[in-house]
C-alpha cells in the first residue's frame, strides 16, 4: 500500500459572505462523515462529463477490474483474464463468490446487459467511444445491429468475452474505471433518492439511508470481499457549496473532505492533517476556433507562452499543482499587441476566478491584451460554449483512464468533449491511427505527430495538472484514493489498523 503523504498546515479561513452554520451532527462519534457540495440526480453517471460523482460508484458498484492505490490493474468481479496472443481477445473470468446486494449471483450475462444498456442508441453517454474498439459497437450505437452481433458475449455463466476490431493496448486501464463498475440500469439508478432500498449493489457498500442533505451507507454483507471492508456506517453530508462544505469542517461536522487545488486560504486546526494525491483533473484555456477574434495562430501561441506556469502553480494555487505543457517547443515570433479585447469565459468559483484573473493580469503584461472575464454557472457555460459565443474558455481537462490517449482523443473533430469547434482531419486521422495501432513504439510516434498537430494550430492551451486535497481529522486512518481520485470507503477506520 502507499504511505499517506500527510502534513499539517496552518492557514488562514477566509470564507466569502456568511455562510450558514446547520446543527452539530446527530449521528455520534463513531460514525465517519464524509463532507461533499451536493449529490448526483442520477447513479447511471454517464453524462457527468467532470466524474465529480465516481467516488459513489467506486464504492456503491464495482467492476470487472479496478485498480489499487498505485494504479496497478487488480482483480475486481473478474478473478483473471486472459489476452489473446494477437491482443483482440480479452476474456474474463468472473468470481463465484461475486453477489448482488440481495444474495443472488453475479454472472457473465449481467455485464453483458449492463454493456447493452450503457451504450444503446438513446442513452446519454458521453464517454461511449471508449469502446469504439469493440466489434460491432459503433454500429449498435447507431441501431444498425443487435447487441447478440457485438462482440460483448457470454461464453458460460462465469466466462465474459470482449472481442476487439483491433487490439487495444490500455482496454484494461478503461474498464478499470469507476463508468464501468457493474449496476442494474433501471428505474432505481435514475431516482435512487426515493428507490435506493431497491437498487442491487455490486460493490462494497450499499445506501442505507437518504434524505435532502445525508447519505448513509452501510457494508454490503454479499460483497465478494466484504471480510476486508470495515465495519463502519459511512456518512456523506451535503454542505452545498465549497464554503458550506469548509465550515463543517471548522465545527468537526465532517471528519474528511476533498477538493482540488485551490487558492482558498484555510486555517487547519492542530487535530488535522491534509493528504495530497495527484489526480486526473486539468486546466487548460481553449479558443473558440470560430471566433474572428483569435483565429490568428500566432496570437493563439503567444498566449500560449505568455503563461508562467511555475509563477501561476506557487502564487495562486500554492504549489497545489502541476505546471503542463507541449512536451515539444512551441516556437513563434513574440511581439506586443495593441490593446486587443478578447472575452474569457469560466465556470462561476473562487478557484477559477483566481486562475483566470491571474491569466488576465499575465497576458496584459507581457502581450498587451485585454482580458474582460465573464463568470458564468454551469448550464450557461455549456449555453456559451455551444454557441461559440466567447473567444477562450477556462475549461477543465479529465484523463478517465491512465492514458494520454484520454486527453488526445479529447480534441478530435467527433469527441463530444471537442466544445470549441476545433476541426483537422489530419488529426483526426492521426489519432485512429493510434486507436488501430498495437505496436507501443508507433503509439508514441503517432502520439507525437499528434501533438506536433496541436502545436501548430494551437486550439487549446495545457495550465496545470490539479492535485486531490484531502482534509481530515487526524483521528481518521487509513483514506486511500483510486487512480481518478475517488475516495474509496472500505479502509478508512478510527484507528490505524
């Protein structure tokens, strides 16, 4: 297991406005709280394009791999798996011991329907390219075929079988993730805040218990590996918001919380510790690539190297973060421009305004551009974007599985991650090549050509890789987080056992 990277810190709380303080919690000592901004309208979780919701996947579902805390894929409901020596073949063998919540077994036919479901023609999934590589998907996503013709199959009882169009080098690293943890999708997913009692479970945690601001969950007694799961009620507090979520905190509401980078000053009592942990979120600018404004390629690198990523990780986010760049140079003829005024939209946060008003103060010193910045909440960003109304955008940057593929794959003309309209069947074509391609050093070589692509045309600009902030009170032992970041329940104890 990795050690925790723990140390105390002590800074100072300064919270915008007032924030409303609930009453002392009523569930006791010996009851973990988990503190969170808000729940998901739904456990399918395919839409939510930030995965800010998989820490309940992680621990509700479980898939047929997952990984451990040094992001080795280990065994999950599948106890092996062999590949083909041609890599288009994975089969998997699932335990016998494997249970849903409600005692009955867990077979090769109920990930079978569980693919089938995930990936119909009128499902909101936004990450259903991940298995483009499987026979037959693309064309049942389109209802040209049946998911019997896929190549998705139960050979017996406890034997899956995922046949490829092409060998794949990281299907592993994707099915690890916590999208792909095994779950009934019905009715109970969409409203488990009145159905939770009937949802079947597949990992080591079931919902006992729901109302407007409390979760509790309780050990799922079927799960497979449920004698290393520790015996505590685990709550999950909804505070609302990042300073909702901070004083709860400061009152020993919540006993351990997490957030990302941040440039909130925060003062730690001597019983807390704070554990770091890199994750899967970036930060990136992108350019409306059908804005008049910033079509210039020159201007778009300019901005690019305009960015002191070092000054920006250790003066706002507090060497919270990693700086991330074009592993390639980015050469270009640096000049002043002359009062340029370009609009820089972002989603409405303390976190993000500090960046992007950062950002503005860089690029009008060093380029003499003016950056008007507009705030914007969730759904009028995703309005703007579509729109193209705006000329760059602080937007956020999510690797899925351990891949740089995950980013790449991110910026072709079809992903519907692509928000910005950026569109070169060059590149495109370069990263089918690197889908197709099972020989590791022509991966990286395409990869590379690709990035060669991105530097040219500029579309996006790399910031910084965020780090995962745990605060917890030191009595709290044993948190452990999964590659994406996602808090994973079945260790945490009162004592360092």
């Amino acid at each position: 297991m990795k050690k925790y990277i723990s140390f105390i810190i002590s800074i100072v709380l300064l919270l915008n406005g007032c924030v409303v303080r609930k009453e002392n919690r009523s569930y006791g000592t010996t009851t973990i709280v988990y503190g969170v901004e808000s729940f998901p309208k739904d456990l399918i979780l395919m839409e939510d394009i930030k995965n800010k919701y998989n820490y309940l996947l992680a621990n509700l579902f479980e898939g047929l791999v997952k990984k451990d805390d040094e992001g080795n894929i280990i065994p999950g409901l599948a106890y092996k798996w062999d590949i083909s020596e041609d890599g288009s073949k994975y089969t998997f063998k699932i335990r016998h011991d494997a249970k849903w919540s409600d005692g009955n077994e867990i077979t090769s036919r109920d990930f079978v329907y569980f693919f089938s479901e995930i990936l119909k023609q009128d499902v909101k999934n936004t990450f259903n390219y991940h298995l483009d590589y499987v026979n037959g998907i693309e064309e049942y996503r389109k209802g040209n075929l049946s998911f019997d013709e896929t190549g998705i199959k139960e050979i017996d009882k406890n034997t899956l079988e995922i046949n490829l169009k092409y060998p794949c080098l990281y299907l592993l690293d994707i099915l690890s993730s916590p999208l792909y943890a095994l779950r009934k999708v019905n009715y109970t997913l969409v409203s488990w805040k009145e159905d939770f009692q009937y949802i079947l479970y597949s990992g080591a945690y079931k919902i006992n218990n729901f109302n407007n601001d409390m979760l509790e969950l309780g050990v799922n007694k079927n799960y497979w590996d449920g004698e290393n799961t520790k015996n505590y009620k685990i709550i999950i507090q909804n505070e609302e918001s990042e300073e909702g979520v901070l004083a709860a905190f400061e009152t020993s509401r919540i006993d351990f919380f997490k957030i990302y980078s941040t440039s909130t000053n925060y003062t730690t009592k001597e019983d807390t510790y704070i554990l770091q942990k890199n994750s899967s979120f970036s930060k990136a600018l992108a350019f409306n690539c059908e804005s008049e404004k910033v079509k210039d390629v020159e201007l778009r690198k300019n901005i690019y190297k305009s960015i002191d990523r070092e000054y920006l990780g250790k003066s706002v986010l507090k060497d919270t973060a990693l700086p991330w760049e074009y592993s390639n140079p980015v050469e270009v003829l640096e000049k002043e421009y002359d009062n340029i005024n370009l609009q820089l939209i972002y989603e409405k946060n303390k976190y993000n305004y500090e960046v992007a008003r950062e950002i503005k103060t860089l690029i009008k010193d060093k380029l003499n551009i003016n950056l008007t910045l507009i705030p914007l909440e969730g759904l009028e960003i995703e309005e703007k974007l579509e729109k193209g109304n705006y000329d760059l955008a602080l937007i956020d940057i999510i690797k899925e599985y351990d891949n740089s593929l995950s980013f790449y794959e991110k910026l072709s003309s079809y992903n519907a991650f692509n928000t910005f309209n950026y569109k070169n069947s060059n590149y495109d074509d370069i990263i089918n090549k690197v889908k197709k391609t099972a020989d590791e050093a022509k991966y990286k070589e395409f990869l590379r050509e690709g990035e060669k692509i991105l530097i040219k045309d500029m579309p996006i600009i790399p910031l910084f890789s965020e780090k995962n902030l745990i605060y917890t009170k030191n009595n709290i032992y044993n948190i452990f987080l999964d590659y994406e970041g996602n808090i994973l329940f079945n260790n945490i104890s009162f004592n360092n056992m």
